[in-house]
C-alpha cells in the first residue's frame, strides 16, 4: 500500500504532497493539471518502473528534483533526479510494495506490477521488471524478446472455460461483480467462430436482450470492464503460480491505479463500479482478509455521489488540483455528503447543470436580481433569454416569476 507522495520541481508545481488514506482516494481536478501524472508516479514508487515515460523534472540548474514517497511500512524514501543519465535512482536495497498492483489507463492499457515475479528485476533481465501491456496487447497477447509471458485474453478466456478450471469460475465471479446494475449480470456464452481467415474461436457474452456477442463486438463500456477482469483474473493466477515456484506467501494486499474510472461507462454503470472495484477482491482471491486500496482520477459527480454511503474520513480521502493565478495546487479536500450528482458538479467546478447559454443567462437573471432599483426594461429581455434557453422546470422560474411580477406591478 502506498501511503504518501511528495514532488518537488516536477511535475506540474514546484511542490506537492498528498496523503494517501488505505482504501479509497479520488483526485478530481480539470484537464491538464497532473491527475495522470500523480497516478504514473504512484506506480512508479510502488514498483520502481514507469508504465510509460519518466517523470520529467524542471528544467531548474538551482532545482534538486526529488520524489519522495512512503510505504505502509512507514518508511519514507526519496529518489533524487541524477541528470547526467536522466533517471530516478534509488537504493538497491529498496524493492517494490510487498502487494499486487495493477493500474488501468484511460487509452485501454494496462500495467502489472507482482512481487513473486518482479522484485529485483531490471531492464536487461530474462524477465521483465513489471507487465506493461498496450490495448491490444490485453486481448491478443504480450510476448516481450520473443518470450510469451501472457496469452491474452481472447485465447485464455477460452481455454479456461474449455478446463472449467479455477480461473474461469474466478472471471465469471469478477465479470458479474462489475456487472451494471439491474436484474440481469453479464453472462457468459459459449465461445464461437466470427472470423474465416482466424482459426480462434472468440469468448462471448449473452447480453440482458437475449443475444449472444462476440467480445470483441461488445461496447467500448463492456470491453473495458471485462478487460479489467480479465487482467484481474490473469494477475492473480499468475501471481499464484510464482509465490508457489518461488515458496512465497501470496499477498493479501491488492492497488488498483485507475485513471478516469468512469470512462466509457454510461451513467447507471458509474453509480456501481466504485463499490464493485472495492469488493472485487473477495471475488477474486475468496478471501476475506484481503485489503484493496484505490487511487482513481474522476470526472464524474455521479461516481462521486455513489461513494456517500460508504465514504469513511478514516480510511478514505478526496484531492483536486486546482489552477489559481499561474500555479497549481494539489489540496485535500473535505468531505461532505453533497446529495444528488448536481452538487457534485459544483464541487467538481460547475456553477449550474445546465448549457453554457443558460448559465449564463442565469448569472445575468441572478445580477439583477441583486440590485436595489432593477430596470423593467433589462429584466424583460434576461426573461426573453431565459424562456429561450432555461428548462420550464428549472426551479429557478419560482424566484424569478414572483419577482418579475413584484417589479411589473411596481412599474
């Protein structure tokens, strides 16, 4: 588990920190502020590789760029940038988090980081220091110099359910834990032949309308999720397998990174795939005692409002970065209970749930509302605007008719 990051003259700031609670921890923010970059570099202090480029410091000759982080352990390590072969180093001694961790990013790739089978490694070795898998890599297969190390989902899925074995009863257990809500899970089907000139025949579902579609044919919402449960799936199995080899205990602690958990869900998907992700474990490993801590990026008030139920100030945080004046800021936020998804998107920076017009006409509605001696003739032309673009409905029209008519009578 990864309790605290601290950057200085790297990333988007010249410092920020950020305390990491043991279950679940959101960071919200708008585009462009580092949400991405805060869960690369989290990956790279629980595994000391990156899933993708190195974090690049400040170009600052009076900057020391270090990144320090600290463990459930406790201890606190720092990595000092060493610009003369443009790395992070850090101590030989220092190995990889002691759990299981897997973190999903918004383009459909993935990486895995397991300790039976990556600590110690290095660039150069006969294996690799983490799995980091491209988009497609996750359906057809990772091989890295020509090794195998994965087979993919397409040919895995069908030959576990050919086995029946272990690991197809644990995807069938995680697919309908991620399942959306509703009376009908995603189920399962036979696999079946889509292709003349592909000899493999392909997983399937049976959909909630009663046909049964090739994976590879299902939405971009469905196959992310069954692509997470696939590398569910495929990391714990392989995790099992080396502990064994290797005389290891396997690990009861699992670190889900997951950038832009919403993405590609529609909105009733999105009020359960939190919940899902934190239950997951049991389903997976059947083991009670087993311990998942979440770092997510959102967008999304309706993942936001779905956290109220369980949201504990002892084991869960919320972060936003924010832009003010030129500089970003990276703050914990404090947690209230807000209701309904339209207050969350005023945490999340959205004044009024409505289009751009229609705030608009609502900030100028609201200005005059304000005044002490209001012009008849400028609030009926804000009230010709809002008729045009303001929902009948809007509850707004309450306030806004009765004072309208107030200052028509006073006229």
């Amino acid at each position: 588990m990864l309790g605290s990051l601290a950057l200085q003259h790297v990333g988007p700031a010249s410092a920020l920190e950020m305390e990491l609670k043991p279950r679940l921890n959101f960071i919200t923010g708008d585009n462009g502020l580092g949400k991405s970059f805060m869960l690369d570099v989290a990956w790279w202090a629980l595994t000391r590789t990156w899933s993708g480029r190195p974090a690049a410091p400040h170009r600052n000759p009076k900057a020391a760029p270090r990144i320090s982080y600290c463990l459930a352990s406790g201890e606190i390590r720092s990595s000092i940038f060493t610009w003369e072969t443009r790395t992070w180093p850090v101590d030989a001694d220092q190995s990889g988090a002691p759990c299981l961790v897997i973190y999903a990013q918004v383009d459909g790739g993935f990486s895995v980081w397991d300790p039976a089978r990556n600590t110690g490694r290095k660039a150069g070795d006969s294996g690799p220091a983490a799995y980091r898998f491209k988009a497609d890599d996750v359906w057809e297969g990772l091989e890295v110099n020509g090794k195998p190390l994965c087979n993919g989902l397409i040919r895995d899925w069908t030959t576990w359910q050919g086995k029946r074995n272990r690991a197809f009863d644990q995807l069938q257990h995680v697919i309908t834990r991620l399942s959306p809500p509703g009376d009908k899970a995603l189920a399962i089907g036979e696999p079946m032949r889509i292709d003349l000139d592909d000899a493999r025949d392909f997983p399937t579902l049976i959909m909630p309308y009663g046909q049964t579609v090739p994976v590879v044919h299902t939405s971009a919402g469905i196959r992310r999720i069954i692509a997470l449960a696939y590398l569910l799936v495929w990391a714990w199995q392989e995790h099992l397998a080396a502990a064994e080899l290797t005389n290891r205990k396997p690990v009861e602690n699992i670190v889900f990174l997951v950038d832009e958990i919403e993405a590609h869900l529609h909105p009733r998907w999105q009020r359960s795939i939190l919940r899902a992700l934190l239950e997951v474990a049991d389903a997976l490993t059947h083991q009670k005692q087993t311990s998942v801590q979440l770092l997510t990026v959102t967008h999304s008030p309706l993942v936001l409002a779905s956290a109220e139920p369980e949201f504990d100030s002892e084991q869960d945080s919320i972060w936003a970065f924010e832009e003010r004046n030129g500089f970003v800021y990276l703050e914990q936020q404090r947690w209230r209970r807000l209701g309904d998804a339209s207050n969350w998107l005023g945490f999340l920076g959205i004044e009024e749930p409505v289009a751009l017009e229609a705030e608009q006409a609502l900030h100028e509605a609201y200005a005059i509302l304000s005044q002490e001696e209001a012009d008849l003739e400028t609030a009926e032309a804000i009230d010709r605007e809002l008729r045009t673009v303001l929902s009948d409905v809007n509850p707004f029209w309450i306030r806004w008719s009765s004072w309208l008519e107030a200052l028509r009578g006073a006229s």
